[in-house]
C-alpha cells in the first residue's frame, strides 16, 4: 500500500481524540493502523446490535435491519447488484454526475470540507475534490475496514487534501461538529446512491435535518435519491435474472447464522422484491418456502409455510416529494437535476 507522501503531515489520532468534547461521547482510538486517522464515534457496541437482530428475529412479521446485509459476501454481491442490467440506480446516478459535474460544482462552495456519507471505497467522492477544490475529506462510515481502504486511496491521489476518517453509525444522531473545522472551509455533505431510501421517511427527515444542523450559512447538500416509476423496472432492479439480489438477500441468513449460532437453510427461504406503491417503497423479503423450526442461540423460531422475514425497505421519491422532504427539513434553494426518463434525482441544497 502507498505511504502517504512526506508533505502530508496527517493529524495524530491522539490529537484528534483530544479536539473531541468527551460529553459528545466521541472516543479517539489510538489508529493501529496508522496515519491518516480515524475516529470512532460511539458506534453502538457490538452485543447491543446482536441482541436488537436477535430480538427482530422474534417479533411478527420477523425482521432483519439492511446493515446486516454488508459482511465481505454481502459486499461482493452488492458490488456485483451495482453492475446488473436491470439495476439501473448506480449507473444512472454515475451518468448525471458525470454529464452536469460542472454544472454542480458552481452550485457548491469553494475550499469544502467534503463529507462523504456512507464513504465505502470513496470512489463516489474522487470525480468531485478537484472540481470543488475541497481542501478536507472526512469519510463517515460505520465499517473501520473501508474506512483505512478509502483513506489509503484518497491521500495517495490527493496529496494536498486532509483525510480523516469517522466511523459512526449513522442511524444513530450525527454528531460531526467536533471533527468539521469552523471556518473558513464550508461543510458539503455528500449523500449519494439513494441510501437515504433505506429510511423510512421519518427517519429520513431526523437525520436531514441533523445534516441541516451541521451546516453553516454556505454549507451544502449533495444527494441522490431514486426515483418512483413502473412498477416493473423497480421490481426488476430488486429481482434480477441472474438471481444476485436473490444471494445477496439470502446471505442475510449466514450472517445471523455466524452472529447468533443460528441454524437457517437459506435453501428454505425465497427472495422476494415488490414494490408497495401506498408506502412508495421496495420491499424485500425472505419467504419460508415450508413450514420449519430454526434455531437461534438457544431459542427456536418457528415459520409457517409462506411467512416472511423483512429484510429491507428501498423508498423511492418524486422530484416533488424528496424536495417536500428537504424544505421540511430547513434547506432551501433547492437545485434538481435528473436522467431523461426522470429515474434518478440529484439534488443541491442549501439552509434556508
Ligand atoms: C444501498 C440502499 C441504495 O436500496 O437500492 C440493492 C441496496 N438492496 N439491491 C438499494 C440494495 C437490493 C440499495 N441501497
């Protein structure tokens, strides 16, 4: 892997750990895996999400939250979803950012601090530090690994850019005061690939307007949000003919499997995606293909025949309804920009 280059002299974590309010509940760790830094928010500790997927397992209809989706065979099979035919909202999304870039970044300020949320590799975020001149990037995610991944990749290509990482779970409230400079660099928030559809619009709301909070006066938001339409191309995208999506939401099971000394068969259980127009949402299940008793620990959950398990909600929006959403949420001066078929919408906005 690429040391960074000897100009780019990264903030120790300790220091970092320092500049942190300890009321804010941030905890500096030492970064065993050297410079540049991460830090660990107070993500929720490992035992107290077991037992929340283990309690979910036993309420009716059972459910399994999406982040369980993502161990390194659910990342595989997402990576893989991404290049799928009939999974249209990467590579849309990619063809607006790509064809209005300009456009975009002169509704951004100069000198960001970039924010990418829910960074992964940070490929998202590299077309953009250029165009926008961003002088820091902070990679919010709640894996560690893919933190030191983007981490290494940005500060190999961005020699003048400051990386710091946050691993935080941002279904919990953002807390990144601490770690955003105050000025003079304004914060961009950076949303992409319609990943706020995996909460509720509710929940939504909640964490737009703690991005809101975030905000100073030319701060801004970047987000990609997937569009409603047929009721087939959406169904489509969730239910591919190669069956990826299928292993993808099948794997959920050899996660709880590994986690809770469970024993599914996904050989039981049947992938199923529909769209839920009233909600105006995907839903994606896993189907007991027979009556069966699973064990789980020391328990035992018994599935009828056809019963579901909720594995993820995908909720989509109108042009009209997310920019609803954001002015609810306190931006303003909202700036839109779609596909030709209006599948994809990109948004930029501001606090009103
Ligand atoms: C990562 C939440 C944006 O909802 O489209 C893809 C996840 N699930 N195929 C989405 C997903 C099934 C994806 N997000």
């Amino acid at each position: 892997m690429k040391p960074p280059p000897p100009h780019h002299v990264p903030a120790p974590a300790s220091a970092l750990a320092h500049s942190l309010d300890p009321e804010l509940n941030f905890r500096g760790e030492p970064a065993p895996w050297g410079p540049p830094s991460i830090v660990v928010d107070a993500v929720e500790d490992r035992a107290s999400q077991l037992a929340a997927l283990r309690a979910g397992l036993f309420e009716h209809p059972a459910q399994i939250s999406p982040k369980f989706f993502y161990d390194a065979q659910g990342c595989a099979l997402y990576s893989a979803i991404c290049e799928l035919q009939e999974y249209y909202p990467t590579r849309t999304e990619a063809a607006i950012f790509d064809r209005y870039r300009g456009a975009i970044a002169r509704r951004l300020p100069r000198g960001a601090q970039w924010v990418d949320l829910g960074c992964g590799d940070g490929a998202k975020s590299w077309p953009w530090l250029e165009p926008v001149g961003a002088r820091r990037w902070l990679g919010v995610d709640i894996s560690p690994q893919w933190l030191r991944i983007s981490l290494d990749a940005g500060t190999g290509r961005f020699p003048d850019v400051e990386f710091v990482g946050v691993a935080t779970d941002f279904t919990k409230p953002l807390r990144l005061q601490r770690v955003l400079r105050r000025s003079p660099a304004p914060a961009v928030f950076f949303y992409p690939g319609s990943s706020i559809g995996n909460f509720t619009p509710a929940e939504a709301l909640v964490l737009l307007r703690s991005v809101r909070e975030h905000l100073g006066a030319d701060g801004r938001l970047l987000i990609g949000v997937d569009g409603v339409k047929e009721r087939h191309v959406l169904e489509a995208a969730y239910d591919d003919a190669l069956g990826v999506t299928a292993a993808f939401n099948l794997n959920v099971l050899r996660v709880v499997n590994r986690e809770l000394g469970a024993d599914f068969d996904p050989r039981r259980f049947a992938h199923r995606a529909v769209f839920n127009p009233h909600a105006g949402r995907i839903e994606m299940h896993l189907v007991s293909r027979e009556a069966q008793t699973v064990r789980i620990g020391h328990d035992e959950r018994h599935f009828d025949d056809g019963e579901a398990v909720v594995t993820e909600y995908s909720y989509k929006y109108t042009a009209q309804s997310f920019s609803a959403l954001l002015r609810d949420a306190g931006f303003g001066a909202l700036q839109h920009w779609s596909d030709d078929r209006e599948w994809f919408h990109v948004f930029v906005a501001a606090p009103a």
